[in-house]
C-alpha cells in the first residue's frame, strides 16, 4: 500500500480537563464537532470538556463520549489542514472516532453510540462489580498463564510488549497482581476505573449496545480500518458485531499496531487528548514516527512531521 501515516484514537484514560478547548478556539470545524455532539448525546460537551469538572468528567458514560468528541474536533482541524490517512485505528472506545474518521460512521452517530456504550458499560459494571490491573514487566504468555490458573480474571489489553491489563472479579484480580509479583512483574497497578471492562463480567454491556448497533449503517471506510479485536483490517459488514464484541473482548492494541507496521505504516498520528497511545507505539516499534496532537501548536508539528516523512 502506498503512503505510511496511521491514525490513532486513545482510549479511556487519556482524558485531561480543559481538553478541545485550544484547538475548538482556534479551528471553526473543531467547535462545530462539540456543538453537534452536545446535541447527539445529549451532554453540555462544550462545559464538561473546556472546564471540567474532573470527577463527573471521569464518570464512563461521560468520559466515552467527551473523548470521541475531542478526538474528532481535533480530526477536523487536521481535516481542515488537507491531512488525510492511509490508515486508522482506535483503543477500546477509540474505534468509534477511527470509524467516524474514515466516513464508516458520522460524526453524531459515534458520539451517540458512545454515550449508549458509556451507559451500558456503567450498568453492567454496577450490576456485577470488578476491576482491572496493569502488569508491567512481564511477556504476554505469562500474564496468560497466569489469567488461565485463576477463576474470573482474563487479559484485557495487550497495550505493548512487557504491558498488559487484566480485568476480573475484585479478589481474582488481586490474586493476579499478587501472583504476576511473584513471577517478577515490574509493577503491578489496579487502575482507577469503575468496572471489569473487556471481560465477560460486562456481557450485559454488549447486550444493551447491540440493538443500537444493528440499527446503523456503516460506510466503506475511505481509509482500512484495523480493528483492535482481530489485529486485522475489516470491512463495513463485520463492524458492528465487532464493535459489540469488543466490549467482552481483550483490545489487541499490540498485535493491531505491528499488523499495520507490515502494512507499511511508519507515522503514527495520535489523535485526541494525551499521548499514551504514542508511548505505545513507541516500545512496540522503536524506529517509528509518533506524535501526539491536541492543540493548534501540535497540528503545525504534524504538518513539518509530514512533510518530512
């Protein structure tokens, strides 16, 4: 395939306070993004993304969707700048701002959706409580065989190598931090989040989801999409069960990035608030270009970025 430059949407856990708010100033299209999504989820996205407050913004069904909506204002303002993908790809709830990016969805139907999925996922996680850890320092196969010697606890995230997440039942989650400890894990950090996400603990989730998932069309995406279910590119037909799948799915954000690497992308563009996504990419490939824009300042980056890729 020609052209190399891959765009990525964070997931949970990037959100800051404050964030859009430089980039909705400075770029019309961006603004236009929060206005449109404020009335497609129902929320004061403007407020709850320019000023906070912190603890109702990071609240799951309000984090998903003031997430997707300041990844695609961002998007705009790149848009607006004649920058396109060749590729995209999103973590956990990133891939509905990936879809929207490559026209698989609009931009009011991924923060609809997102607002339903934030919902569902606070639902389940409430119904049938549980919680997620990081294991950093230790390969992928012995966080599995950890997860496989341990009732209701499974890998979750496959961030990068030497950093996957676990989620599970509160005590069985424990036991694998404990356990992962043991067999020399760096660290091992239970993470501020209020349910088992990625598991079969939040089956309820995917449940709630799925009708409003059926409901839709999506689009040919104008650039491949790579799921981060499958670590593969996946058509129109296969995006809604995959997106209902990926609730109880782990997010194979480490199998999805070097699957694009052999499909010839060597720019990562992170699109949204942070740059975790980056640092990923970063200890999957240390060769690669990666940056991370969010203001006006990172987009004249992008642009020099690019222009010398």
């Amino acid at each position: 395939m020609k052209g190399g430059v891959a765009f990525c949407f964070p997931g949970q856990g990037s959100l800051e306070v404050g964030m859009g708010r430089e980039i909705a100033e400075a770029v019309p299209e961006a603004m236009d993004v929060f206005t449109r999504g404020s009335e497609a989820s129902g929320l004061d996205l403007v407020h709850l993304c320019f000023e906070g407050p912190e603890d109702e913004l990071v609240q799951t069904e309000v984090q998903q969707p003031a997430l997707v909506a300041t990844s695609l204002a961002v998007l705009a303002a790149i848009r607006a700048r004649g920058i396109k993908p060749d590729f995209v790809v999103g973590h956990s709830v990133g891939e509905f701002a990936a879809l929207a990016s490559a026209g698989a969805l609009k931009v009011e139907e991924a923060i609809g959706l997102v607002r339903e999925r934030g919902l569902a996922m606070a639902d389940a996680a409430k119904r049938n409580p549980g919680s997620m850890a990081a294991i950093l320092g230790l390969d992928d196969e012995v966080v599995e065989r950890i997860c496989r010697r341990i009732l209701n606890v499974w890998p979750a995230n496959y961030n990068c190598p030497g950093q996957i997440v676990v989620s599970g039942e509160n005590p069985a989650v424990d036991e694998a931090c404990q356990l992962a400890e043991q067999e020399g894990a760096r660290r091992a950090v239970k993470l501020r989040v209020s349910g088992a996400f990625h598991s079969p603990l939040v089956a309820r989730a995917a449940d709630r989801l799925r009708p409003a998932l059926e409901r839709v069309k999506f689009s040919e995406p104008t650039a491949p999409f790579m799921s981060t279910v499958t670590a593969r590119v996946e058509d129109a037909k296969r995006m809604g069960p995959l997106l209902v799948e990926q609730l109880t799915a782990p997010v194979r954000f480490t199998q999805a990035a070097q699957a694009l690497l052999r499909e010839g992308a060597h720019t990562f563009v992170e699109v949204g608030p942070g740059n975790v996504l980056s640092g990923l990419v970063k200890r999957i490939d240390r060769d690669v270009k990666t940056i991370s824009v969010s203001t006006p300042d990172a987009l004249d980056k992008l642009e020099e970025t690019l222009a010398s890729a």
